[in-house]
C-alpha cells in the first residue's frame, strides 16, 4: 500500500534527477531556498498564483525534452493517476483557448496562451529533512512540503479549466473538473427548501474564489481583483472586490452541515470530497478520513448564485483543516477555478514551526 513515505520518496527520486540534468544558468532558476519556519525567508515558497503570470522556477519551454519529461515525473509523484491526468488536460487547454480567444498576443511575452509556460522550482535539497517543490502555471499550482521522509503538506492545490467544457467530435465533450461541479450543484439541488435557505449565502456569485492566493486564509477574506493575482502586481494592501461580504471566509463554518443531509446527500459530498482530495496520491490524501460519520458530520456545504447549469456559480466546502472552493462565474460560466486548502497548514507552516522548535531543543 502507497504510503506517505514512499510518495516522498518518489518524489525526492524524481526532483534530483531533474536536477542532475540542468546546467548552472538553469539551476539558479530551478532553486530556492529551503523550507522554514520563517515567514520572511520562506516567503517565496509561499507564494502561489493561478494566473498567467510568472510562477517562479523554470519553465518547460527553458528546458530540453529530457529534462521537461523528468520535470513532469515529479509532478505526477505528487498527485495521483487521475489528479495528474486531470494536470496534463488542463495544461492542453491552453492550445484550446488560444484559438478561443483568436490567438492573443502580449508585448512581455512571445506567446500568451502556452501550454509550456508552466514553472517547476525545488526548495532546498531533495532527500533533506526539509524540502519542498512547487510546479504553477495557468490554473494549475501543486505545492508539496516533505519534512522527516514524509509528506507533511500538499496545499494550496489548484486546477482550473477554460473553456470548462469543450467539444469533442463525435458529439463528445471535454470537462475535465465536471464531476466536481456536478456533485456539488446535485447536494444543493437535493435539499428542501429549509436547508437550501441555510446553504445558499447570496443569490449572486462571487467573481473568483473567496480567499484568491492568499498564503494563509483567514476570517474575512473576500476575492480579489485579477489585477492581484498576479506576481507583477503592485506591492501593498489590496482591497476585496466590493460586494461579496456575504460569502466573505468565517471561522465558524457556514452553509449546511453533512450532518443534516440524507443518506443520499452524504453519499454524494463524500463523492465531492474525494473529487477534491484524490488529486493527491493514495497515503497522501485524506479521503479516507471522512469514511469516518463523524468526520463527516463537520463538513459544511455552502452555495452562492443560481443552482441551474450554465448559470454562474460558487461552492465552498469548510470544516477542521478543510477547505474546498469552487467557482464558474467567468465568460458565461466557462472558466471554472478550484482549491484544496488546509487552514492550519497550508504550505506547513504548522508543521514546520513544530519541527524547528523540536529541532532548536535538540
């Protein structure tokens, strides 16, 4: 059985022989600095977007086809079979929707819409008792942390998809975060109208995710402009998008809890947790925790915006070291965007300020 250990293994396999394939001017961009427990010097690990903006590290059109496969094995030592599956497609969207949108141009860059404009950084030294990796593009961003020869995190994790749906010959149609979005509107779609009312926060959706690529999530958080979400943007404070108090992060959960679902209702949010969560490999994810009633039980659903296909829309779930959001409000509710995030250790940092601490009294 797949273990955390042995993902983290695979993983620490994987990056050096990446790394043993690069020259200097390509290591300098491939690394950084290792993991701490210290926001100021750990910040660029911290740092993640979902935009097309620079993610940091080197790209894999900067790399040779050797080097761009290894790359791509650590990313899938990070996720499972189908979570990098789910990877590959929505990297390939980019040649989808740079037809879309009649092939955009931009003057800091040669070509806008790239499936290889997608950056792979290690933090620290592979197999040491800290490091980490991070691999970001256009609506993917997969972040891992191994401390003590095990995964200790792998949040925030990211997938988007525009178009969300595509056409395919034979009448077929690509929508490779359907699931996600279906599972979600048929709990909500499935409620009486008392729970419905206690489920749906605002009639209006908001424009993007809650809590954007905030580092750390927090009570109040609100989406912010594209502008922001960039790493190009200007420093300082950023105001939240006017409107959106109403689905604005609380600490106490808010939405319907999974104990006041039926069995059918249960069935189904176990379903889109896992729809969540398998993105990680087995002995990583924690699926498996909400096997548990119990568990369950503490898991909130909540909805903004209409619950008809089509029609934009929000959905977050929330509950003790989770947090799900959803949204496809964007180009006729067309581009969906999604996160996995752990509000007590996102990154580790909850883990690494253990392990400092204990390592310190050593």
């Amino acid at each position: 059985m797949t273990t955390s250990e042995t993902v983290a293994a695979a993983m620490a396999d994987a990056a050096a022989a990446w790394l043993d394939t690069l020259d200097d001017d390509r290591l300098a961009t491939a690394r950084g600095d290792g993991p701490s427990g210290d926001a100021g010097s750990d910040a660029e690990r911290r740092r993640w977007f979902y935009t097309p903006t620079d993610h940091g590290g080197l790209t894999l059109h900067a790399q040779t086809p050797v080097q761009q496969q290894r790359a791509m094995r650590l990313v899938a030592s990070g996720l499972s079979e189908a979570g990098y599956a789910t990877v590959a497609t929505v990297m390939g969207l980019e040649n989808v929707l740079d037809r879309a949108q009649d092939w955009p141009t931009r003057p800091h860059r040669e070509r806008f819409r790239d499936p290889a404009l997608y950056h792979l950084r290690i933090f620290g030294d592979p197999g040491a008792p800290t490091w980490g990796w991070r691999f970001g593009g256009h609506h993917v961003s997969v972040n891992a942390l191994v401390v003590d020869g095990r995964v200790a995190a792998a949040t925030p994790c990211f997938l988007g998809a525009n178009p969300a749906t595509t056409p395919l010959l034979g009448g077929g149609v690509a929508r490779p975060l359907g699931p996600t979005e279906d599972l979600a509107r048929e709990i909500v779609r499935g409620l009486p109208p008392e729970l419905a009312g206690v489920a749906v926060l605002s009639a209006g959706a908001p424009p993007d995710l809650v809590t954007a690529n905030r580092p750390l999530v927090a009570p109040g958080d609100r989406p912010l402009p594209t502008s922001a979400i960039r790493r190009e943007s200007p420093p300082g404070p950023v105001d939240p998008v006017d409107g959106t108090e109403a689905v604005a992060l609380t600490g106490a959960p808010r939405g319907v809890p999974a104990s006041a679902l039926d069995d059918r209702g249960r069935d189904l949010l176990r379903r889109l947790l896992s729809a969540y969560l398998d993105r990680a490999p087995a002995g990583v994810s924690p699926a498996g925790r909400y096997d548990d009633d119990a568990a369950l039980d503490e898991v909130h659903v909540a909805w903004a915006g209409s619950p008809e296909a089509g029609e934009p829309h929000y959905h977050r779930l929330q509950g003790p070291r989770l947090l799900l959001e959803w949204d496809n409000t964007q180009d006729g509710a067309d581009h969906a965007h999604s996160v996995w995030r752990d509000p007590e250790n996102d990154f580790g940092v909850d883990l690494l300020d253990d392990h400092h601490r204990a390592f310190a009294h050593r």
